[in-house]
C-alpha cells in the first residue's frame, strides 16, 4: 500500500467514525436524553475528539509531493494507527450510547474521560507515524 492510500484510509475510518458518533450525539440530544446540560456533554465529546481530528486535518491540508504520496506505507505503522484509532472510536461510540443509560450526572463520561484523553497520545503518534512519514 502507498503512502497516499493508508492516508486515505485512515481518513475515511476518522470521518465515518466521527459522523456515526456525532450523528447519536445529534439525536440524542433532540430527544432529550441529556437534559438541560447536553452543552456539558458535547464539551467533553469535543475535549476527546479533537485531537486526533486536528492531526487528519493538517495532514489533509499539508502539500505531499507524488514521491511521497506513491512511496511504499509501513505496514506495521499503518495497522497500528488503523486498530488504535478504530478501537478509539468503538469506545467513545459505547461510552456515547451507554451513557444516556448511566446513573448520576455523566458518570460514564467522568470516569472514562481521562483514559480518553490519555489514548489520545498514542493516536496522534501512531496516526502522525503514518501521514508524516519521511516528509
């Protein structure tokens, strides 16, 4: 796989990601399931996705050259940052649908915001291996 497809795909696995946990977020809030404090929760959703987001897009934004973009891709890093950001999102995406569920004041997202936050790191290192190899 070149440079330019992994870049690619790990930006289709992020948008897709992104819209499903967004697009419940959405409806969830329309129905009602966070009360008056659905500001809070779209704050803290904001806090966990915002990083690795801002990495896609400066990698979108940034000018490759057409060595870089059909230069081979390590496989290895792609992988890496293809489960690391997919499990990422598959966990913010049951802590989205899980905690209408939860008891007390976003008790779900409190408790697991921290390691969200700390799983970032290994994101945006594993992601950045990736879409800034040898630039």
């Amino acid at each position: 796989m070149t440079r330019g497809a992994a870049s690619k795909l790990l930006i289709w696995e992020w948008l897709l990601g992104l819209a499903t946990i967004l697009g419940i977020m959405l409806v969830q809030t329309l129905l009602g399931k966070y009360g008056k404090n659905s500001r809070d929760i779209w704050t803290l959703l904001a806090l966990v996705l915002i990083t690795p987001l801002s990495m896609l897009v400066t990698s979108v934004i940034s000018q490759t050259s057409r060595e870089w973009q059909i230069a081979p891709a390590s496989a290895l890093r792609f992988w890496l940052a293809f489960l690391v950001g997919g499990t990422f999102i598959l966990c913010v995406l049951l802590v989205v649908l899980i905690e209408p569920m939860s008891t007390g004041y976003f008790h779900l997202f409190a408790s697991t915001g921290m390691v969200l936050v700390l799983w970032q790191v290994l994101i945006v290192a594993a992601i950045g291996a990736v879409v800034f190899e040898g630039r």
